[in-house]
C-alpha cells in the first residue's frame, strides 16, 4: 500500500520541509478582524506577529472540512491510503471533524489522535515515517501512534503575561502583580491540557527550571530502556535570542539530535512573544512494548 502522510501546521512543520519529508501539511486557518489567514500560506511570522501584538484580537480556528477533503482527494489520485495526524482532540475540534469526514471515504483515510501538539507532535510524525519506511498500513500506524501518544511531555515558559490574561488563563490582577514582581509561568502540555506547572523569577531561571524538567522526563524514558526525541520550540522575534535557547538544549543533550522549531501559531497565540517551549517523546520502534 502506498500511503501518504498528512499532519497539520501545529507540527512546526513547514510546507518546505513538508517537501523534503515527504508528506503534507494542513495550513491551521487564524481569523483577525474580517480576515482569514491560513499558516505558512499566507500569514509568514512577520505578519503573525504584527498582528499578535497589535491592537487586532487574533483567533484560532480550525480546517473547514472542505480544505481537508481537498487536500485528501488531491492526494488518493496518487496514493492509496491517507495517515492524518491532526492536533490533540482535547485541544482542538479538528480530530473530531477529521474523524466524521473520513467516514465518507469507505478505509482509505485513517485518523490518528496523537494527543500532542507543537514539538511532539513534529516527532510522532517522524515515528509515522519510520513507521511507513518498516511497511506498516495506514491503520497499522495509527494503532500504534495512539499505543505511545502519550509518552512525551512539553514544556512552555511564557515571558509576557498580558497573553495568558487575554485568554482567561489568569485573571488581570495575577497578570499585573506577576509583571511586577517579574513572574514568569512555565505550563505543561501532556495529553489533553494546558496546565500551569510553576512560577519562576525571571526568564533566566524559568529556562533553566524548563530544561532542568525536560531532562527529568528523559531520563525517565532512557531508565525504561527506551531511545528519546528532543525537541525545543520559541516565539522569538530574534535570532540571537533563537540561537541561545538552542544552545541551552544542546548543551543539555549533548549526545541528541536537538530540533528547533518556530512555536506554533496555536500555541504563541496564547503565550505571546518571546516564549520558548521545549519537549521530550519516546521514539518508536518496530516491536517495542508500550
């Protein structure tokens, strides 16, 4: 069977990576104002961030199911099976959406609840195409994305907390008295939720508590005897402030391939600039046990 690999932008993933992996990716659609952007499309991370950071509120949404049938259509012209690897169903509609158009496809697309967004979900898209180099069916692949959805773990310090204020997530006197005091959130995103996991003084030290984390979580995963990815993610404008988180995470895993990804849109939307996220998943492998 030949199979094509779908996700969506929530990945990190670009549509020019896209190409060199050989697979696609569904733009996420943002609405601010009137107008309608679609990631990687249309709306390049200069403009993301204007409009983040402006006085338009910039919202989330999710794929109408007419751009996913014609991306799927598109491809059973050439392949004859889909893997859809959407964002977490607790943090998104798209799953359930994806799941209820699928139907209409009598098995030819299978839809994987990978429960992960951002710099795990990059990697469990990677577990798909080493999943697909060892001759499993689209089916056979979401069975065991879903066996080990649930073995990774992220981590996002946010330096503004105007954005967690905007969307509910504190109330305006938390945000003001943290500003003051220079109150940084570190949040955890395992499975289905978003949770506050610490406060930190400075954004020095919450970087230093979010890879002192991520390391924990690793090593927990290499005691079971299991190889890791790890990954590291930010909404950061500069590129000198890119290159340094990146050093952090290198520095932490000197023996590991430590991927770099713009944070997702989805994500900055309610962290705001200058967050910087970083994750760990296990790998898989043909055979392992779960």
């Amino acid at each position: 069977m030949k199979t094509a690999i779908v996700t969506d932008s929530n990945s990190g993933i670009s549509q020019a990576e896209a190409e060199k992996l050989g697979i696609s990716v569904l733009p996420m659609p943002f609405i601010a104002g009137e107008d309608v952007y679609h990631e990687g499309k249309n709306l390049t991370t200069e403009r993301f961030y204007e409009l983040l950071t402006g006085d338009t509120v910039l919202r989330t949404s999710q794929p109408s199911p007419g751009e996913m049938a014609s991306l799927w259509d598109n491809l059973l012209e050439s392949y004859d099976e889909i893997l859809f690897i959407p964002m977490s169903s607790g943090l998104s509609g798209t799953y359930t959406s994806a799941r209820l158009l699928a139907e209409d496809y009598d098995g030819r697309v299978e839809v994987a609840d990978a429960r992960r967004i951002s710099i795990t979900m990059r990697h469990i898209v990677l577990d798909a195409l080493a999943m697909r180099e060892a001759g499993l069916s689209a089916r056979e692949m979401r069975e065991e994305i879903e066996k080990i959805a649930l073995l990774s773990i992220v981590y996002v310090g946010v330096e503004d907390l105007k954005y967690l204020k905007r969307g509910g997530r504190i109330s305006g006197a938390a945000a003001t008295v943290g500003s003051i005091l220079n109150i940084k959130p570190l949040l955890v995103i395992k499975g289905e939720k978003v949770e506050p996991f610490a406060t930190v003084r400075g954004s020095k030290h919450c970087k230093k508590r979010e890879v002192e984390e991520v390391l924990k979580a690793a090593q927990g995963f290499l005691d079971a005897g299991r190889k890791i990815w790890v990954g590291q993610a930010g909404s950061f404008p500069d590129e000198a402030d890119i290159e340094e988180w990146k050093k952090l995470g290198q520095e932490a895993f000197p023996t590991e391939t430590v991927f770099y990804d713009p944070l997702s849109y989805s994500v900055s939307c309610h962290t705001g600039p200058n967050a910087f996220g970083m994750g760990v998943s296990v790998r898989w492998e043909p055979g392992m046990k779960n």
